[in-house]
C-alpha cells in the first residue's frame, strides 16, 4: 500500500479547516444565545456549520494521519476537473503573485485614477507579464478593450464609470 | 398549462426579448467557444448586466447564454482538439477524427443540430416535471425545505470533486458566507468586524464572478498552456440532412436520456457527455467506427451534454434546489432582482417562470442559425492568444462587478474570492459546491430557524415530519454512498480471491 509523507497537502488543509471552525465559534461567541421565540438566535447557525467543519477537518487530519502510517491507500490530489480540461502548464508563482498584486492595485486605483487609466494600465501590465504577445494585438488590447468595456457600460448600459482625479485633470473642459 | 405555456412563448417574441435571446446566444457560444470560459462563467460575467434590465428580459438573456454555450465549447473541441468547456471534451475523439476527414462542417452540424434536440427535449421534460413537483413542495413548510437544501448541498457536495469530505466542506464554507452581514432575523451583525461594508453581506454576484471567473483567469496566468494548432478556418456549419439524422437517431435518443438523468441528479458536465458516449458506443451498430469518426460519437455526447441542462433546472425551479453551476447562477439572477427562489416560485411568479420556459425553447430554435452565422467570429477567436484572453477576462470581471453598486468594494469581493478559489482548486476543493452552498444559504438558515421555532426548540421536527426525515436519510445515504461502495468492492474482491485459491486437496 502507497504510503504517503506526514505533512501532506490534506494535513494541512484539515488543520486549515479546523482552525477555520474554532475561529468561526471564537467570533461569534459574543453574540447572544437564542430565546424562547428564537430558540437557535443569530450564533446558532453558524456554530453549528463550524462544528462540521470541525469535524470535516478531523475527519482530513485522521485520514493523512493513516495514510502516512500505511493503514489507508493514500488518495492522489487529482486537479480539480471543473476548470479547462486543456492541459495546462507548470506554475508560475511569479505570474500567479503578479496577476494577484496587479488586480489588487487595480481596484484600489480604479476610482482616483479613472476608468479608463487604470483599465488600459491594468491589461497592459497584465499582458506584459504574461508575454509573448506582439506590439499590434498588445496596443489594440491595452487601448481597444477599455474603450469597448466603457462604451458598453457607460453609454449602452448608463452606468456611471468612475472618471477620476487623473482622468479629471486630462479630460477636464476648458474654461 | 399549454396556456401558460403559450402565453410564456408569446411573451418572449418582443423586441427586446429576441434581441436578449440573441445576444445571449451570441454571447454565450463565444464564451462556450473560449478555452478556459465555461457556460457558468459566461453567465456570471453577464449578471452585473442584467441589474438595470426588468427580470423577465434578464432570464431571456440568460437562457440564450445557457444554450449557447453548450454548443460553443463544441467549436473548439471538434476543430482543434481543445473542449472550449469540460463537457465537450467528449466530441473530440470523433469529431477532431472528422475534421481529419474534411467532414468538419458536417461534424459541427451534427453537433448543432443534436445538441437543439437534446435541449429541446429536456425543456419538455422540465415543464412537464417542475408544475406537480412545484405543486406537491406546496405541502412543504420549513422542515421539508430545510430537509430539502440539505439533501441538494449533498447531492451537489459528493458530485463536485473526487474528495467527498471536501466537497462538503465547500458546501458549507458557501453557506458560512452567507452568515456574514446582518442578521435576517435579529438584525444584528455578524461576521462583519465592525466594517459597514460588510454589514449587507457580500454579493452573490460578485462572489460567484470570483470564483468562476476570475480564479479561473489566475490558474490560466499561473500555468501558461500551449499554443492552439492552427486549423483550416474556411469551414462552414453544413446542417445534416434527414438521412444523416435517421442515421444518428439512436445516439441522439441515447444522449437524450443520459442527460436528463444525469442533470436531474446532478452530475452534470462530463459526466453526461460521456456517459452518454459510452452508451452509444455500447448500443451502435457499428461500435468500430467510434473514435475513427463516428458521426454517432459526436451526437451523442452534444445530445447529452445539452439535455442535462434543462433537467438540472427542475429542482431548481420547483423547489429552489439547484443541481448545476449554471442552474444556480439563474436562481441568483432571481434574487439579484429581488425574488427568493423556493418552493412558492411557482405559484407567486408562474408568469416569469413560462416566460423563461418559451426562452428556453426559442433559444434552441434560434441556435441553429445563430451558430451557423457566428461560427467565423467564434474561429477568430478560438486562436485568441490566452495572455490576451486571461487579461480580457479578468478586466471585465472587476468592471462588472463595479457596476452592481457603482462600489469597488464588490470588485475587491471578486478579487479576494477569486484567490480564495484558486487555493481551493488547488487543495481539490469545489468552488462550484461553495457557490451552491451559498445559493442555498440564503434559505437553510430561515427554514432552520423558523422549524425550531415551530418546535420549541427541539430538533425531533426534523425526524417526526415524514418527508422531512426521508429526506434526511437520503442526505445521509448520498453521503456515506462512496465508502459504502469502496466496502463493497474491497469485500467483493476479497471474495473473489479466497474462490481463486486452489484447494491444497484437489489442486
């Protein structure tokens, strides 16, 4: 039988949810307990989903525990099938923290900097990360698709995109 | 109910009923078209959309998405290989074989054509099936309801992912999320850390573009992929005749069924499309051919994988339950508009439901000459460079949920979830069983609540009340049904080893 090595991903990730149950129980202990015309109250719920996670964690914990000792078939971590069965690439942290960072600074700028700014930044960050990618499809993606997002929700849609200081100061009409 | 049934259809022949059929259609077999856009992403991407639109056009452009897409991811998988969504991986075997051939036309014409028939018959199925359900969850009250979202989270929670345990978890951590924000019953907070933002809860919407979308759009930045094989782009759809559709009746009829079950319990996704290939493989005449160009292996699973949907959204629509990522993205653009899925949708909503039934079935009509016509525009696209896509993709996505509540807060929402569900994916737990989990929180906790109240507390309600208790009981037979069957088989094989032993006696 396969054995597999004690600090696997499915100890970690039971430990992860069992930590996840005692912080759900810890944050809502203040709230008040039920009353006779509400008998679970406002903590009730959720300290009941904690306790199964909990329990779902332990559960996890107890079947690495035995895989690592050769009592159970250790289950391979098969990806999960949900996204695109084409095959994918190994990992690259550098993309995956970059993508992360980039969409990050890109909803904290979105408003001060305008919409169209630091849409047109964001793909254009986001692409060159990426690479591989010629100048003509770059430029017309970094440029074209902005405008084409904007014109959909700010003049078919009516939505108000955010114009911003810096697309205030660019765009602003002359006196 | 013909009537209804008819007045359902009517009521979608308006202008802007058609054109939301249409641009959904076009919509959704572009985004079926896309590798790494699935039919429930191209939905949840649309819903910021569809907030400003009355509820009946918002369900008519939703279901041209849902039937789009299905045979959009099709374009793909036949022409080059690469399923455009994970149910189409099926059709490659036969139909990338056609294209080999130079029937790729025909093969996508098969796919079309089976694919309209499969949904067809399932949207029979479905307004045949969801008015006595809806009718009999009438004698629901709030144990059966709770009893009966327990019973979905699990169907869903097994059916999502190898890891029963993990696929629960995501059940459940989906229904923690909803816990966050005010409480509906005490009004007081919860989970919320003194922050006003969080005081509404988080948005549904912006949630769910997180976890289909845009983590999705991170895995593909994160583990760059090939480059597509180029293909001969002067194809078009040739719609085959009734002869080469009398050939494929028993694949299309094998499909038909498989789906259907397949939806109704809710696997869903691959699993109907190759199951439904394996039968047809099973059952043809010429069982040879498939996997050399059968044009039987491409009906049956694009038959399958199109019935599936419309059986998926029985439980859906009568009982609040849904059993697929995209039926709970329908129900979520129901609540996005103000109106709780459940058991009484029937009854207090029957004219938007019909509406959305005559959008299903003219959706499916009008796929055939939408396919046909955007076939060009989906090739040009298949080829799009996934740097380009990925990026494309998550920009809308922050833009779209912008526009819920004019509010970054939601974009930060769909940026937090989405890396949340990309760690997800990566440990082998469900985000779709997350989103479903958070679909149904929205009444668990009501139902729970109100059924102890009607009981004083005691939680005996849930094992007095007849269906309540058999519902429970199905929960947990669904639950333990993978180590039941894993004891099964080991006890099975053991018997079967100690009959091969030679007696020592007689050799």
């Amino acid at each position: 039988m396969n054995r597999r090595p004690l600090v696997s991903p499915d100890l970690v990730v039971g430990l992860a949810l069992i930590a996840v149950g005692v912080g759900v129980v810890s944050a809502i202990s203040g709230l008040p307990a039920g009353t006779v015309s509400d008998p679970l109250g406002p903590r009730g719920f959720p300290t009941l989903l904690a306790f199964v996670v909990i329990l779902l964690g332990l559960v996890l914990v107890a079947l690495a525990v035995l895989s690592a000792i050769g009592l159970v078939p250790g289950a391979a971590l098969k990806p999960d099938w949900q996204g695109d069965a084409d095959s994918q690439g190994a990992l690259s942290v550098g993309r995956l923290i970059g993508g992360i960072v980039a969409s990050a600074a890109y909803v904290v700028l979105l408003q001060p900097a305008g919409y169209l700014i630091s849409t047109a930044a964001y793909l254009a960050v986001l692409v060159a990360l990426q690479g591989g990618v010629p100048r003509l499809p770059f430029i017309a993606t970094v440029f074209g698709f902005p405008l084409s997002l904007f014109i959909l929700f700010a003049l078919v849609l009516g939505v108000p995109m955010p114009a911003g200081f810096v697309e205030g100061l660019i765009f602003r009409e002359a006196p | 109910m013909l009537e209804q049934l008819l007045g359902g259809l009517l009521s979608t022949l308006s202008v802007g009923g058609l054109l939301a059929m249409l641009l959904g259609l076009a919509w959704g077999t572009i985004g079926g078209a896309l590798p790494g856009v699935s039919g429930p992403q191209a939905m949840a991407l649309l819903l910021p959309l569809t907030f400003g639109m009355d509820t009946g056009t918002s369900l008519m452009l939703l279901a041209g998405v849902w039937t789009g897409a299905n045979y959009g991811g099709s374009i793909p998988a036949i022409l080059i290989r690469t399923p455009g969504t994970a149910s189409s991986a099926a059709c490659i075997m036969d139909g990338n074989e056609l294209v080999r051939q130079g029937l790729a036309g025909k093969a996508l014409g098969v796919s079309l054509v089976c694919g309209c028939i499969g949904g067809f018959l399932s949207i029979v199925l479905l307004v045949a099936l969801v008015i006595p359900l809806g009718t009999a969850a009438l004698a629901f009250a709030s144990p059966e309801i709770f009893a009966m979202t327990i019973f979905g989270l699990t169907v869903i929670s097994t059916l999502s992912g190898p890891s029963v345990v993990k696929g629960i978890a995501s059940g459940i951590f989906g229904l923690l999320l909803t816990t966050v924000g005010l409480d509906q019953i005490s009004g007081l907070p919860r989970f919320t850390f003194g922050r006003t933002e969080l005081l509404s809860g988080f948005s549904l919407v912006a949630v769910m573009i997180g976890f289909f979308a845009v983590s999705e759009m991170l895995y593909q930045m994160a583990h760059p992929a090939a480059e597509r094989p180029a293909f001969d782009r002067k194809v078009n759809t040739a719609l085959p005749n009734l002869r080469e559709l009398a050939a494929v009746w028993r694949a299309t009829m094998i499909g038909s069924i498989v789906g259907i079950i397949v939806g109704i319990a809710g696997a869903g996704g691959p699993v109907s499309s190759f199951v439904a290939y394996a039968e047809a493989k099973r059952w043809s005449k010429r069982p040879e051919l498939f996997g050399k160009g059968s044009m039987e292996g491409v009906a049956a699973p694009e038959t399958a994988n199109n019935s599936d949907q419309g059986s998926a959204l029985v439980p859906a629509l009568a009982l609040g339950v849904p059993s697929s990522a995209s039926a709970a993205i329908i129900l979520a653009a129901l609540i996005l508009h103000g109106i709780q899925p459940g058991p009484f949708l029937m009854q207090r909503h029957s004219e938007l439901v019909f509406s959305f039934f005559g959008a299903l079935f003219l959706t499916n009509v009008l796929m055939i000459p939408v396919g046909i016509v955007i076939l060009r525009l989906c090739m040009e696209l298949v080829v799009v460079r996934p740097a380009l896509l990925a990026s494309g993709v998550l920009a809308l996505s922050f833009t779209g949920t912008y526009a819920l509540n004019l509010s970054v807060t939601d974009s930060a929402v769909a940026l937090v979830f989405g890396v949340i569900g990309y760690a997800m994916r990566s440990f082998g737990f469900s985000t779709a069983a997350a989103v479903l989990g958070m679909v149904l929180g929205f009444i668990m906790e009501g139902e729970f609540r109100r059924s102890m109240m009607m009981s004083y507390g005691s939680p005996d309600i849930f094992f007095t009340r007849p269906i309540a208790a058999g519902l429970l009981v199905l929960a947990l037979l669904v639950v333990s049904r993978p180590m039941l069957a894993r004891t099964w088989s080991g006890l099975a094989s053991r018997r079967a080893s100690r009959g091969t032993i030679a007696d020592p006696e007689t050799g």
